[in-house]
C-alpha cells in the first residue's frame, strides 16, 4: 500500500508522526508493521495481522486513521492534495503463504518507486500472536 508523504513543512518529522501514527494502530488492533518506509514521497508497508480482518479491512483501517492524522496534524496538507485524498484508491497485497514469502514481500517494499531514496522507517521481526 503506498500513500503521499506531505511535501510541506519538515520532512523528517512527518515521518516520525506517521510511524508514531502506525505504532498506535498496532496498539489498538492486532496488525503489526513489520516494515515502514518511504521512497521519498510514497508510503510502503509490510504487515502482519491475524485472520479475523481481510486485507481489504486491514487497508482501510491504516488508510483511514493515517489519513485522519496526518490531516489534523499537518492541515495544510489536505488543500494540497488533488481532491483532498491522501490515499490513492488502488494499492498492493500480497498474503504469505503458497505462493509468497515474508522475504518475497519485503523485497517488493524495498523496491518500490525511487529505489535510491527508499528509506526503512521501521522494521521488527515477524512474530506469532499471543
């Protein structure tokens, strides 16, 4: 899943405020991100979450609060955007399992966009839940 990273104000701070942002969803609902990092103006995640929510939930639950925080702590940002979106509508999953690896996956985060401006944001192990 990729998103806009604002381009007004202190760059680095922004992404502080969206890790801090993804940490609390962690908190909150049991999806993990085990990878954050941004190419310079896009998002990407990998995440870890137990199968009571479908990926198309676990998409909007991040898109969603992020958005939500993003705007309220940076709203200049929302007049910025075409239509006021954070998000783009589309975006990327791909599950672990037959035909995919945590590995196969993170790969294709850390490839995505300006590979020579990807920087890791976050990253954890991937783990079982309790």
């Amino acid at each position: 899943m990729s998103g806009e990273v604002p381009k007004s104000g202190d760059k680095s701070k922004s992404r502080r405020d969206h890790k801090k942002t993804c940490l609390e969803i962690s908190k909150r609902y049991e999806i993990e991100f085990i990878e954050i990092g941004t190419d310079g103006d896009h998002t990407h995640f990998l995440i870890q979450s137990v199968p009571k929510y479908s990926p198309t939930q676990i998409i909007q639950i991040v898109k969603s609060i992020t958005a939500r925080e993003v705007f309220k702590q940076a709203p200049e940002v929302k007049k910025k955007l075409w239509g006021g979106e954070f998000w783009t509508d589309g975006y990327y999953v791909s599950t672990v399992g037959q035909h995919g690896s945590e590995d196969t996956i993170r790969a294709y985060v850390q490839n995505q966009g300006k590979e020579k401006e990807y920087q890791q944001l976050h990253v954890q192990q991937l783990k079982l839940f309790e």
